[in-house]
C-alpha cells in the first residue's frame, strides 16, 4: 500500500497554525452573523432540489477572493488545496467545495437584490479590524505612478 493512499485520522483543526492569518481571521468575526443580511437574497431560492451550501460558506470564499485578489476559478482551487482555506471556510477535508459557477452566481445574486455595498462595507469593516488587531497577511508594496520620462528613443527601431 503506497503512502499516499493510506487511511489516516487527520484533524484539520490540530493542522492549522495558532498563528495563521486565516485561523485568527476565522476567530476574529461573527462569520454567521454577518452571512445573515445576505441570506435575505436568497428567500424562497432553493425550495426543491439538493440543499445548497451556506451562505456562511460562500460568504467567506467571496472575502478569500477579495483578500487574495483571486477570480472564482482560483478562489475554488485555493480552497480545494489549502488546508487553512478549507478551515477558513469551514469546510472539511471530505467536503465538496463550491464551484466557480457557485460563486459567481453568489455574488450575481447580492448585486442583483441590491446588496452590493453591504459586501463592499463588509470587506472594508475586515480589513479595518484586521489591522486594528495588528493581524497581517502580509506586506502591502506601495508604488508611485507619477509620470517620468524615459531615455529611450522611439524613432531609433532595434
């Protein structure tokens, strides 16, 4: 039997670093709390048919994707393949992960029921928090796009 496919009781909790951005991120916020303004956009969707996944869930995989500047595709790979983003969203190693098509029509959903700036507050109520707590995920590279002007000469043709 090869390693890789031995059966092994794992605990994602004990997996997770205490230190970890997205563990502290997890610890800091009423995640279920704040999923519930934008439950409201999903009232009467989803009366028949499979259950889908919570909007706790796909709130905090839509924050993944602000925080990590990832499109939906990326956004399901992380968390498919990191295990703090499995712990972050709180999914387990055994869960199915939201599809890109999931996310998108999330997020399609919040705009179209007019949400859209409570998500935007949501990000911004995040990150001030974050940094108040000295919480990081890393270092902020800040550039200045004034205008210079360049030494090359654009009628000389390499």
């Amino acid at each position: 039997m090869s390693s890789r496919s031995q059966l092994v009781m794992i605990n994602l909790e004990e997996m997770i670093p205490q230190d970890h951005f997205l563990r502290k991120l997890d610890a800091l916020f009423p995640w279920e709390k704040w999923a519930e303004p934008f439950e409201k956009c999903f009232k009467g969707e989803k009366e028949y048919g499979p259950k889908g996944y919570p909007v706790s869930v796909l709130l905090r995989m839509t924050v993944l994707s602000y925080l990590y500047n990832l499109g939906d595709q990326q956004t399901e790979m992380f968390v498919r393949e990191n295990l703090a983003g499995r712990y972050f969203v709180g999914l387990g190693l055994d869960s199915v992960v939201p599809d890109e098509t999931t996310l998108c029509r999330f997020r399609s959903r919040i705009v179209k029921k007019g949400r859209r700036q409570a998500l935007d507050g949501l990000f911004s109520r995040i990150i001030q928090q974050a940094q108040k707590l000295g919480i990081e995920m890393g270092k902020v590279q800040i550039l200045d796009s004034v205008h210079t002007e360049s030494k090359a000469n654009p009628e000389k043709e390499i």
